[in-house]
C-alpha cells in the first residue's frame, strides 16, 4: 500500500472525497472547540458548511493536495499563499487511513511546494 500526493480534482473525481473529509475535519474541530468551552454545541456553521458544499469554489486560488493509497483518496492539505509564506490549512487524514505515513507524506509534499513557490517558510495553521 503506497501513499502518493497528487493535486485534487475538485470539480471532478476527489470532489466526493473532499467533501467528506472536509466534513469529518471541521465536525472534528468544532467538537474540539465544544469540548473545550468555546462553542456551544450545534449545527456546522455555514462558513464550514459552504467549505463541505463547495470545495472548487471555496478553495479557488488555493492549492489542494490528496493522499492517494491505491486509488483511494486518504488525506488532504489546503495551501494558501500568506505574504512571502504559504501556509496550509485543513490538513486532514481520514482514520481509515491513518499510519501508512499519509500525514507525513502531505506535509513533505507542502513543504516542497512552498519552497517551489519561492516561500520563506511553511506555516501550519489549526
């Protein structure tokens, strides 16, 4: 089983898996968020919501990447261009697929394009 990183299709085949983990990220966190007393429970708020609906959209002018294990699409990170740096966000592995090295694999992967890119630096953003 080997993890690749590809870039998203998101107006065609990863649109579906996109979505979902894009769901299961953002249910994830705001559970976090609950947890901790800085939200009260509820439905997804719609800034997350449209993100989960409408990834081509939402992530137009931002690069998004796939882990890919055998076809099946694991794990996602979103890069943005922040000033002289590119920072990723919505890094998400699904459990599924978790321990092949896909976290790994995506964060190598940014760190190589923002370096392409000309970026001072890689900034994680959670």
């Amino acid at each position: 089983m080997t993890v690749s990183i590809r870039p998203a299709v998101l107006d065609g085949a990863d649109r579906g898996a996109i979505s979902r983990m894009l769901a299961d990220y953002h249910l994830q966190t705001e559970g976090e968020k609950v947890a901790h007393g800085v939200t009260e429970p509820g439905e997804l708020p719609e800034r997350y919501a449209v993100e989960v609906r409408e990834p081509a959209s939402c992530f137009a002018g931002a690069e998004v990447i796939v882990a890919d294990r055998d076809g099946d699409v694991i794990g996602m990170g979103v890069l943005h261009r922040a000033g002289a740096d590119v920072e990723l966000k919505q890094l998400w592995v699904a459990p599924a697929g978790r321990r092949p090295g896909a976290g790994s694999a995506l964060m190598a992967d940014a760190a190589h394009r923002a370096h392409l890119a000309g970026a001072t630096a890689l900034r994680l953003s959670v």
